[in-house]
C-alpha cells in the first residue's frame, strides 16, 4: 500500500491509517472508487489501497463513501457513479 499525494509524491512507508491519522485542519469529504479487477502494478494494488484508505478513514470517523465494483480499471463504473458522487460530495 502506498499514499500519494495531490502532488504526486509516494511515500512507500505509509500505511492507510498513518496517513488519515496525519492532522487535518478542516472537515473533509471523500468519494472513492475502485474494481475487483483494478490495476497491480510494482507500487501496489490500487483496489487493496483503496480498501486499506476506507478502513483509516473509518477507523478516524472521517465522512466518505466508497463504492467497490466488480471490475477492471475503467470509466464505466467511475462514469456511472459520477453524477452520484457529485451530489454526495456537495450535499449541505
């Protein structure tokens, strides 16, 4: 499991739980999205880092959503959920 930054930087050495417990100084909202089959490649498995970051980001009460679908890396689901996921994340 790694963690990326908006910026890009991967910090090899960060677990899920390590980086939610990184202090935040604002409420946040996250929407994430990841299939069974999504990619694997020699910096981890995407679908396991996405269910590794759901867990810290529960495990801290933080507000997200996270939809787990049943394939590979593609628009499909992500296009499906988008209108969803928009709403969910700008709701009052």
């Amino acid at each position: 499991f790694f963690f990326q930054a908006e910026d890009g930087i991967r910090d090899y050495k960060v677990t899920g739980v390590q980086t939610c417990a990184l202090p935040i100084s604002k409420p946040i909202r996250v929407f994430m999205q990841a299939g069974s089959m999504d990619l694997e490649t020699e910096v981890g498995h995407w679908a396991l880092a996405n269910l590794c970051m759901a867990a810290a980001l529960d495990f801290k009460g933080y507000d997200y959503r996270f939809e787990y679908g049943d394939g590979p890396h593609s628009l499909e689901h992500g296009g499906m959920l988008m209108p969803e996921s928009l709403e969910w994340l700008w709701r009052k």
